[in-house]
C-alpha cells in the first residue's frame, strides 16, 4: 500500500471516530489534515472534501497516467 493510500485509510478512520475532526476536515481539508497528521501540504495543493451518503456515489477520476506531467507540477504521491 503506497503511503498515498495509508494515509487517506488514516484520514478516513479518524473522521469516522471523530466528529470535530470530520467537521474541520468537510470545511478545511488542508488544516484539519496538517495539525491532526502534522504534515504540512504546499500552498498550491487543492483538497476538496465531501461526504457520501447512502444514495450517493462519487466517481473519483483521475489524470490520464499518458498525460504528460512535467517534474514542476503538482502531484499528491509527493506529498505523503
């Protein structure tokens, strides 16, 4: 499991066992994830959090893996 996985399996646990986090995480994803996983997410980085329910499936699409990514951009894998 990449540490990319490990911590949204982290990330996930503690909102579900942790009703202030999951609030502070559905309204500000990057600080709620900062100081409860004392990482810090560059300035650049956009995190966007919603809360799924019974009657609701979010298809999570990711960039193409042929798409050129230059060594500039942005990529979460680098951040974990």
């Amino acid at each position: 499991m990449s540490a990319e996985a490990i911590l949204r399996k982290q990330i996930i646990e503690k909102a579900w066992e942790d009703p202030s986090f999951k609030q502070e995480l559905l309204s500000n994803p990057k600080a709620a994830i900062q100081e409860a996983f004392n990482v810090t997410l560059p300035d650049q980085l956009d995190i966007k959090t919603v809360e799924e329910k019974n009657n609701q499936l979010y298809l999570i699409i990711p960039q193409a893996p042929t798409e050129v990514i230059k060594k500039s951009d942005v990529t979460l894998l680098s951040y974990w």
